[in-house]
C-alpha cells in the first residue's frame, strides 16, 4: 500500500497523485489498483480480467520502436548517480520525454497514451500495484534488466505499452 504516491504532487496541488494498493502471490504482483481522488479515477488490474479505468477496459497502443516512442518518467532527478547515463540513453533514442506524472503515467501507458514509462529508485509499494494494471492492458513491466519485480531488486522499472519495444528500451538501459 502507497497510501500518497506522488506527494509532492499532493503537496503542490498538482492532481497526478493516487492511491495504490496491490497484492503478490508467490511474490509476483497479482492484483492492482490506483485511485486518483483528484481525477475521480480509478484503475484494476489482474490476470484474466484485464485492466480498467473506471470500469471501462483500457489498452496500450502499438509502438514498434524507440524512436517513435513517447516516454515518461517522474523527474530525472531520480535516475542521478550510477542510473543517469543508462536513463539518457533511453531518452535519446525517444521520440518525446515527459516529466511529473509519479503514478499517473503508468496509467497513461495504460491506456495508450503513452509508449514508456521509466523510474528508478522505486520501492515495492511503488509499483506493485501498477504491474497488474500496465500488464492488464498489454504492456510490459520489468527491472532495468528486464528481471520480474517483486519484493527485491534494485529499485528500477520500465514499463512498455508494446511487448516488442520492452526488449528495445531494456537494451538502452543497458540491461
């Protein structure tokens, strides 16, 4: 549970904030859900059912390489340290770089609004919860490696509305 993801949004009023509760099984997200009071939004997902936003099934759209991609990310500030290089990689190769939606871009992909969305430094609470629901709606969502999230790891996610441009942007991460 993420009772405040994105507080400085909620601090500054801006309405990209939300709620996130999510369940494992056998240590792999399973179910999801994000509520964003502010926008009235809520999102599911979990195997078998899909993912939805305010109980219409949402889908991620086709993007067959990084150069048409539109890529989001919480700030770049995140990625400073030993992440930044393999982040402006990334970046590079996109078509368009975005900034400040914490948990909402992840719903943004979700229904194909966007085409990546890339954070590091993240905990379980995080993002256990948007697994569910960018996998639901056809994305993929993995470590920097491209390595299952679940409890451990080292804190960094890239979700991919197309399964066939996930192998690419691992790859300029340099997983």
């Amino acid at each position: 549970i993420d009772p405040i993801d994105g507080t400085k949004a909620f601090i500054t009023g801006k309405p990209l904030f939300g709620t996130l509760i999510g369940l494992l099984k056998d240590g792999v997200p399973w179910i999801g859900v994000m509520d964003n009071p502010a926008l009235d939004e809520v999102w599911a997902g979990a195997p078998g059912i899909g993912a939805t936003r305010n109980g219409e099934t949402v889908r991620c759209r086709p993007c067959p390489d990084l150069a048409s991609a539109w890529l989001y990310t919480t700030s770049p500030q995140m990625h400073q340290g030993l992440n930044f290089g393999h982040f402006e990689n990334l970046r590079h190769g996109c078509r368009h770089a975005l900034y400040g939606g914490d948990c909402y871009s992840y719903g943004t992909l979700a229904r194909g609004r966007a085409d990546l969305v890339c954070d590091s430094s993240m905990q379980p609470y995080d993002y256990v919860a948007l697994v569910p629901i960018v996998e639901g709606a056809g994305g993929r969502m993995t470590d920097w490696a491209g390595g299952t999230l679940g409890l451990g790891g080292d804190g960094t996610v890239i979700a991919s509305g197309d399964p066939a441009l996930h192998d690419q942007a691992v790859a300029a991460l340099g997983g």
